[in-house]
C-alpha cells in the first residue's frame, strides 16, 4: 500500500475475537434497535397527530426522536450484520451521517433546556419567546450546525493520509478510531478542531447549567407540592437525557490515551451511541403523564386495528 493511498475497505473488529458469542451480541443489538424503532416512532407518531402535543416542548422532543432513530440506523445494521469489512465509502458516509446527528442531538438539546427556563421562569412571556416561527428557526440550526459539523469532520478526516493499518477496534467507523490510523502528524489537526467542538460545546453545556439551576430555584418557589412534581416531571428527563448523552460522548473524544483500551472505547462507544437512542423515549414517557396517555392510546388503537384486520380481509 502506498503511503497516503485510501483503504479500499476498513476492517471492524470489535467482535473479531467473539465468534461464539455471534448470536448473543446480534440478539443484544437486534433488540436495542427495535426497542429504539418502536419507542421513537410512537414518540413521532404520537406528536404529529395529536394536537394536544402541537407545544414547542413536544416539537423539539419529535426532532430529538428523528435524531435519535437516525443515529442508531446509522451504526447498529451494519454491526448487526456481523460483516467485519465496510468499504472507504461506506465508512465515510457513516462518519458523515453519525457526526451529523450527534452534533444536531447536541444543539437541540440546548434549545429543549431553553425551553423549559423560559417555559417555567418566564410563563408569561412563553408564548411571545416561543413562538412557531422562533421554534422552527432553532430546530433548523440544529439541522444546519449537525450537517455542517458533518461536512468539516468528514472532509478533514478522510483527507489525512491513512497508512498505520485499516482495522479498527469498533463496531462502526468512529472518529478516534479513524485517527489512530494516521501516518503523519497531520492528524493534529483533526485532533485540534475536534477539541475546538468540544470548547464550544462546554459553553453550551455551561447554558444549560445554568438553565436548570434557575428552573430549580423557580421550582422550589411553587407553593404547592403537586405543582413542584408537575414541573419536574417535565424537567427531569430532559435532564437525564443530557448527563447521559454528553458525559459520555465527552469522556470518549476527550479521555486520557493513558486510560484507552478496546473494552473500554467499546464500553463508551455503546453507550453514547446505542443506548441514549433507546431509552431517550423510555425516560421521556415515564414522567409524562401527557405524553404517556397519548401513546398508550396510540397503542390500543394499534392493537384494536390488528385484531380486527383478519376479519375484515376474511369478509
């Protein structure tokens, strides 16, 4: 292989060496992804059609749901599919598509804590702050800054020179993973505009600190007890959401190389990537009330259509 020249395909070999365990990881990730497909897709379903839901609140949680679906489409079939090869382009389209809606994840999850502080400290202005036209204008950052940040990482990965191997310790094409592979220290750079993301980030981690930190003294000023849980219970989840989501993703592209091992890049790797997509709508639902009685319905109504189809095809 000539110095510089792109694989023709890179080797994934997170489970190279778990062959007899094939069959227990593809049943693991088959049903994470299931659960993922069905608890985003109620989510989505259950917003669109019902008008009760029509809120910015639930708006952004529908875009939060599109991301989520679309991030783990992006990397569980494909290791599902227990090839150990993906081509140069295939892996490049995955890192493309994975850093677009992690990033986009990011932002929207930003604007969702924005929401809550203007929602529950300033209730008076809420209308006017979020209005239709304000929320599709964030929602539409989130897309734009997920595709741009998509566009940068990708053009700046795949034009380093590649020539340390083409196996990778991962189930999918992971930036980090992509680096190490790096034959010159043109990899610093990559390096360096991923720690400049991760920079900016901390600043729009610090917003939603603070965020929160006015919504609790908010909170804890409401005189009543069944007020204080209603708030919260539209407060916590989004919360949990984002200590999962960021701690992990941050602990990943910024760890020590020192505390590095495949395990443990792998451990991260499944937890910022599959598992947030799956439980995101479990923790939304669970204190929902609103949204919980939606989906149920949603529910019944699905399973009172499949009883009834065999009888009306029969007739």
């Amino acid at each position: 292989m000539v110095k510089g020249t792109p694989w023709l395909a890179f080797l994934l070999l997170a489970f190279a060496d778990m062959q007899d365990l094939q069959l227990l990881h593809f049943a693991l990730f088959l049903v994470i992804y299931l659960t993922a497909l069905l608890g985003n897709g109620l989510i989505i379903t259950a917003v669109a059609c019902d008008h009760r839901l029509h809120t910015p609140m639930y708006f952004f949680l529908l875009n939060l749901s599109l991301f989520d679906l679309g991030s783990i489409s992006t990397t569980l079939p494909k290791a599902m599919a227990n090839t150990l090869a993906i081509s140069y382009a295939g892996c490049a389209t995955q890192v493309f598509m994975f850093v677009a809606f992690v990033t986009a994840e990011f932002y929207l999850l930003t604007f969702m804590a924005y929401d809550r502080y203007v929602a529950i400290c300033k209730p008076l202005h809420y209308g006017t702050v979020m209005a239709n036209r304000t929320c599709i204008t964030m929602a539409a950052v989130a897309w734009g800054a997920g595709v741009l940040s998509a566009v940068l990482h990708t053009a700046n990965t795949f034009s380093l020179p590649l020539c340390q191997g083409n196996a990778l310790d991962q189930f999918f094409c992971e930036l980090p993973q992509i680096l190490k592979l790096s034959c010159s220290d043109a990899y610093l750079r990559e390096l360096g505009f991923i720690i400049f993301c991760f920079c900016s980030g901390i600043g729009y981690f610090i917003l939603i600190v603070l965020s929160y930190v006015q919504i609790f003294r908010a909170v804890l000023r409401i005189p009543s007890k069944q007020g204080r849980h209603k708030t919260f219970s539209t407060c916590l989840p989004h919360l949990a959401v984002v200590s999962l989501f960021l701690s992990t993703v941050m602990f990943t592209y910024l760890k020590p190389s020192s505390v590095s091992s495949p395990s443990i890049d792998l451990l991260l790797a499944v937890l910022y990537s599959v598992v947030p997509p799956a439980v995101n709508p479990l923790i939304y639902s669970m204190k929902n009330k609103e949204l919980k009685d939606v989906v149920r319905k949603l529910v019944l109504e699905m399973i009172f259509t499949a009883r009834k189809l065999p009888f009306t095809l029969h007739k």
